[in-house]
C-alpha cells in the first residue's frame, strides 16, 4: 500500500467534485432543511394543542 500526500488526495477529490457536480450535497442539504422546518412547526405548534377543561 503506497503512502499517498494529503495534498495530492485532496486535488484529486476536488477534480471529481468539479466533474461530479454538487447534485448529492445539494440534496442532501435540501433533505435536511425540509425535515428541519418539519420537526421545528411540530414543535412550535404542539404548544397550541391545549385542551381547556
């Protein structure tokens, strides 16, 4: 197994990267706000749900 430099891995994944795109990253950023937002309005809006007796 051959000792490969830092810097010359990290060139490499940022060639791919370009190539690639951001298309994964973006999705999963996008994943993340979406259920974010969800479990926030839960949280905030469950407060509401008050049963006055």
């Amino acid at each position: 197994m051959d000792h490969v430099p830092a810097t010359v891995w990290y060139t490499e994944a940022a060639h791919a990267a370009e190539q690639q795109g951001a298309g994964n990253l973006l999705r999963v950023v996008l994943i993340v706000m979406v259920l974010g937002c969800v479990l926030t309005a839960w949280f905030v809006l469950r407060g509401y749900k008050r049963k006055d007796d």
